[in-house]
DNA sequence: CAAACCTTGACACGCCCGTGGTAAGGTTGG
DNA sequence: CCAACCTTACCACGGGCGTGTCAAGGTTTG
C-alpha cells in the first residue's frame, strides 16, 4: 500500500494531523478514504501538501487566501466582477499603493516571524507546483 | 467643490466614517488630501464605494478577499505560484468539491445575512464597475 | 483481544477582522 | 473666536482563523 495515513502523512509534510483535516475541510486537499472512512494520502497529495507550506510561507498568505483564489478561478461570475473592480483603478499617476498594502497584508505575522527566524528560500513560481 | 468630505461620502454611500478609513488602509480606495489632510472623495471615489458594498454583499465575501484579489493582480509571481498549485489538482473524477467549500466560506456570515435580510440582487458582473 | 491507530465533535486560546467609540489635537467657516 | 468639522491613535468587542487537545466510538493488527 502506498498510501499513507493522516499521522504518516503529517510527520512527513511537516504539518499536524489537525490541520490536515482543516485544509480538507477548507476544500483544498481532499484525500481519497478507506472503505472504513481513513483518510489515505498518496504520492500526489503528499507533495501537494509540501508545495502548499511553500506557498503559504513564502508569500505570507493563509490558507484562506488560497481558498479565495481557488473560488476565484471556479466562480468565472465572481473573478468577472472582481476584476471589473480591480480594473477601474482611478488614476493615481505617481502613487506607489501597492507598498502600503503589502506592509499591511505582512505586518500581521512580521514580529512572529522575525523571531522564529522564518527566511524564505528565492524558490521560483515555477518549481513550485 | 465637489469633493466630500469622509463624513459627506460615508452617509451617501452607506459607509462608516470608520469603514472609509479603513477601505484605505487596505489600500482598496484611497482618496485625495487637502493641503490639510483631509480626505477629499469625488465622483470616481463615491462610486467606487458603491460597487464595493455591492461586491461584497452579493458574492459573501470580506475587504481582506478583495485586497487580495488586488494583491494577486499586483503581484505577478504570487499569481503565477498560486495558479500553479491550484492547476495541480490531483483527478478528482465524479467528486464535487467547489460545493463543500463554498458551503464552508458563506457558513461564516448566513446566520448573520439570512436575520439582516441581505437579498443580493441579480446585477450583472458588467454593470457592477 | 488489546494496543494503537482512525473517525467526528467539542472546548480553548491567541491573534486578526470588521466595527464602534473616544481622546487629543489641527482646520474651517460663520 | 468658537462650533463643527477633520486628523491619528488608541481601547473594546464579537466572531473567524490556525492550532492543540480531549472524549467517545469504530478499525486494524500483532
């Protein structure tokens, strides 16, 4: 059997089998079951599990955000409207808004990270998936 | 002048005085200063506000999910690693999981929107900018 | 058959979000 | 000049997020 049980599954993502079952119930990584209901993580999950913490680390965001974005991409009325508002930017010539936003986004988890020392590798996008 | 003032746009546009500021320390619309520092909302601005109340009611989601949305569009390789992951989806033949996660996002305010009352209407994703 | 797993559900905790309020101080206008 | 606005900076508060732990019960395995 090469499928691996929750515990199995966590120990080798580096993540807890509490949240294993969160991100499933978050739509994210829906393992397959056993005919008893165990969850039974492969080789795919597995490394899907391992690119989501890169993701998550290395951008910042939360697993939420991610959740939105898969919304983004399954809701096509929902992306339309939301870039129809994006898109109607009014003109700010020499303003730089995107800095502020992302101090802001970061500065929720700056003095937690700064102490655990998190340094983000310069993975590309690409190697990611 | 036909600029207003915070408390001018927020009673016109259904807003907080409060809820304004902190749209703009979002970064999702940010308006014009006086020489004194007054935030000075036009046309545009008013606008803007409108459709975002709009937006967010009608598709049940928060002013961090769009300030992400903004992010995503800003910044192209959190976009492009992001889309990566989600295009890996491990084949899923007859399961349907965009349900489960859209049920567990709006679970979040349907108690709360079903007392208000919150009916959004059928606008179009186009009218909305 | 007992130990060691697994399941779901619940309680807890600290921090963030959306929101209101208030205080201390600057600006505007009659 | 004073009332009525504006500014930023805080405290508060209910609910969500990310996480741990525990209980009650079913499953797998030596």
């Amino acid at each position: 059997m090469d499928a691996l049980t929750i515990h199995e599954a966590a120990q080798i993502t580096d993540w807890s089998p509490r949240m294993l079952r969160y991100i499933e119930r978050a739509g994210l990584i829906e393992p397959q079951r056993s005919d008893a209901g165990y969850r039974l993580y492969g080789p795919a999950e597995l490394q899907r599990l391992r690119t989501l913490r890169e993701l998550v680390t290395r951008f910042q965001i939360g697993l939420g955000d991610v959740g939105f974005a898969q919304r983004l991409r399954r809701d096509d009325e929902l992306a339309t409207a939301i870039d129809a508002w994006l898109q109607a930017q009014p003109r700010r010539p020499e303003h730089v808004p995107a800095a502020d936003w992302l101090r802001w986004e970061q500065d929720k988890h700056s003095r937690l990270l700064a102490l655990a020392g998190v340094r983000a590798e310069p993975a590309t996008a690409a190697n990611l998936a």
